[in-house]
C-alpha cells in the first residue's frame, strides 16, 4: 500500500496534476480555435455570397424600382441551398422579401447595399448545426479520451517514481546496516550518474570522515587513559611502599618528591588535554590584535637561550629589526614559539645546536624553528602533528607525552596559518610556522628544508 506521504505518492500526484492541467488548457484552446475557424469560414462564405447577390441583382433585374429587385432577389433564392435564408428591406425597414432557412442555429449576415439606385439590406443565413455538431463529437473525444490517458498516466507515474526511487531504498536499507560498532561500512553507489550517485558518494565521504573522527577519539582516549595509569600506579606503589613499613624521614621526603614529580606530570598531562579539548569544542578563546612577531621572538629569546645553556645546546637566533605585524592572540603565539623550541631542545643532543628565525614578506610572515637532532624518519613525518604520537621509540624517554606539537597546530589552524615540518634523518627537524602578515619587511619568504 501506497502511503499518501511517500515522495513516490507525491510525485506521482503532481504529474496527475500537471498532467491534467496541461490536457485541460489544450483541449480548451484546441476547441476554441476550432470553433472560431470554423465560424470565421462560415462568416467567409456569407460575405461571398452577399457579394454574389449584389452582383446578379445589379445585372439581371428588369427594372430600376423596388419590386423588379425584389423578383430578382426570390428568383435568386431559388437556387440557394437547402437551409439557407435570405431577407430583403428597403432602407425604411420594410420587408421585400423573406426566404426562411432551417430552423435551428445559423450564421447569419447583413449588409446595406445599392442595387440600380435602391439602398436596401440584403440579410444571408447560413444553418451552424453541422459546425456545433463538430465541436460537440471533439468534446466527447476529448473527454472520453481523459480518464484513459489519465489512468495511463498514473499508472506510469507510479512505475516511473518506483524505478526511480528504487535507489533511496537500497541507500536507506544500507544506512540503517550501520552501526556505532562498525563504522567501516558503506552504501552502496547506484551507477545512475545523477543527483542520487553524488548523494551516496557525498555520504560515503561523510561516513568516511566519521569513522576517522571515531577513530581518532577513541586513540586519543586509549592514549591519554595509558599515559595517566603510569603516574597513577607510581604514585600508589610509592604510597603502598611508604606505608607498609617504618622508615626515616629521608626516605619519606624522597617518596613525597617522586609523588610530586609524577603529579606534575599528570597536571600537565590533564591540562594539556583540556587545552585540545577545549579547541575542538570552539571553546578556546583567543583574543586577538594586532601583534609585532618580532617583538615576541626577542622577549623569548632570553628564556629560550637559558634553556639551552642549561643543555649545553647553542642557540642561533635571526630576527630582523623591521617590524612585522600579524592578527593573533599574543599569549598563544608565544605558547606556540615555546612548544617549538622546547621540542627542538628535547631532541637535540648536548653541544648541538638550535635555531629560531623569522622571514616576512608583503603577505607572509613566516617563523621557522630548527634542530640538529636525529631527525624524523619520512614516514612517521606526516604524523607528528597527531596527538600522543613519538615518532621514534628510542627517543621516547624523558621526550614529553606528545602533545605539544598537537597543541602548536590548534593554535596555527585557530590563527588560519599553516605550519610544516621538513626533517630528514640524522640531519635533523625544521619546523614551520606561516601567518598572513598585515605589514612587514620587504624581503621574500625563503622555503627552507632540512
């Protein structure tokens, strides 16, 4: 059963609708011009033969007077056709002559003329009953004609809107298939090449970016619950140590300093975590002016080299004293130099060297910090920007938790810059920072890798 709300019930209405609009409007002008034709020829063949009539009552009339036109005029209708009446006044009204046509609807004309110096009026009738006859019979036609047609246009509505909608139903079966356990599965493409094929792909795009999001929360909450059990567990095993026997006062403070360690590890694990989750959220409000880069690199530039000189790690700084000016919020531009460099120094052995410069052109400013480091082998490079992720195990330990670079690309995205990483092994990391620049130096922005 169809239901009256189904788009194929619809459809298939305002066919019928439009359908019998269009019939009804042709017909109506089908009939109309039909009939009008066919009165315009009667009318045509009146005027003929009142044109005749002037013609042999001028040329065969015996006399000049009244009568002898009058005894031409009934000699006249005498050879009329059967049905056809003729009528004769003088120009006082006063009837000459009357020859009676068939009763019924008929055409009739008049017109005045002078017939051997006599105004009068000559009035021709012509039967109309073979005319409406026709138009009648078109009627019927027509409007026996209608249900039929109509009954074969719903009929073929229906089939047409099935067949054409056929495809929603396997898409709609396939979407329901779907569920929050599997999100691999896909609909199936109808290869119509039409509105329908675009909706299934356009779909299968979103299922797509779906089951990557899903993915994607559920590693960053595997991640993040792995890396706050181990604070946990060293912060209960030292507790559970400390208490299970009598011990000095030395022992205990040294217990109580790993438990605060493992806890500022955890205070910045959990803050860390809010700042992302907060940025996924739209929640992460940026205040954002008008800010000189250059004149953040140089207040940075002293905490950047103690941190550095605490390594034994060079530090080479290149800013240039032009000013360059970008959109942004200050504090996030300078958690994002501070992310970059204290990754660059985790990863730089002793007596290496890091370097942090600042390149700006007419519409780019772009802020490049680099390392001699190992490097990031070409595969894991596309993934150091993914949360929890440490591309090289051997560097893992004391390297972070593997949020920060996660963190740095919130902020570039939030700032509509870009940032790139270029690296290659043993060698060492460049990374790359880019934000549209509201004034600055002349001088081009240089594409450098490592």
């Amino acid at each position: 059963m169809i239901s009256i709300r189904s788009v194929r019930f619809n459809l298939t209405l305002w066919y019928l609708a439009v359908l019998t609009s269009g019939m009804a409007l042709f017909g109506t002008g089908t009939w109309l011009m039909l009939r009008h034709r066919l009165l315009a020829n009667g009318g045509q063949e009146l005027e003929r033969q009142i044109s005749a009539v002037e013609l042999f009552l001028s040329r065969e009339a015996r006399g000049n007077d009244l009568p002898a036109v009058r005894e031409e005029a009934r000699e006249y209708s005498s050879g009329l056709p059967d049905g056809q009446g003729l009528r004769l006044w003088d120009s006082n009204g006063r009837l000459l002559l009357e020859i009676r046509g068939a009763s019924g609807r008929n055409l009739r004309l008049q017109k005045q003329l002078v017939i051997r110096g006599n105004p009068v009026v000559v009035e021709l009738s012509l039967p109309s009953e073979d005319v409406y006859l026709t138009l009648s019979t078109l009627e019927w036609i027509m409007l026996g004609l209608l249900p039929l047609v109509l009954g074969i246009a719903v009929t073929g509505g229906l089939w047409l809107a099935q067949r054409a909608l056929k495809p929603v139903g396997s898409l709609t079966h396939d979407a329901r298939s779907i569920n929050a356990a599997d999100f691999t599965a896909r609909l199936s493409v109808p290869a119509t090449r039409d509105e329908l094929q675009e909706l299934a792909e356009a779909w299968n795009e979103l299922l797509a970016r779906i089951e990557e999001a899903v993915r994607c929360v559920t590693r960053f909450t595997a991640d993040a619950a792995h890396e706050l059990r181990t604070p946990v567990t060293v912060i209960r095993t030292a507790a559970e140590l400390a208490l299970r026997h009598p011990r000095s006062l030395e022992s205990h403070r040294q217990t109580l300093e790993a438990i605060r360690k493992e806890t500022e590890q955890m205070t910045e694990l959990i803050e860390q975590l809010l700042l992302l989750a907060r940025g996924d959220a739209g929640q992460w409000q940026f205040q954002f002016d008008s800010v000189f880069a250059d004149a953040v690199l140089r207040h940075l530039q002293k905490t950047i080299s103690s941190m550095a000189e605490s390594k034994n790690i060079q530090v080479d700084w290149i800013v240039p004293d032009q000013p360059a000016i970008i959109r942004a919020d200050e504090s996030a531009l300078r958690r994002l130099v501070m992310i970059l460099a204290d990754n660059a120094l985790k990863f730089t052995p002793a007596g290496g060297r890091i370097g942090v410069r600042m390149i700006a052109s007419e519409s780019e400013c772009a802020i490049e910090v680099s390392d001699t480091g190992s490097g990031i082998r070409s595969g894991d490079l596309p993934h150091v920007f993914e949360r929890f992720y440490r591309a090289d195990p051997a560097r893992t330990p004391g390297t972070g938790i593997g949020l920060g670079l996660a963190i740095a690309r919130t902020i570039v995205e939030a700032h509509h810059g870009r940032i790139e990483a270029f690296s290659a092994v043993e060698t060492g990391t460049t990374f790359r920072v880019v934000f549209p620049t509201i004034l600055s130096c002349p001088v081009p922005v240089e594409h450098t890798q490592a």
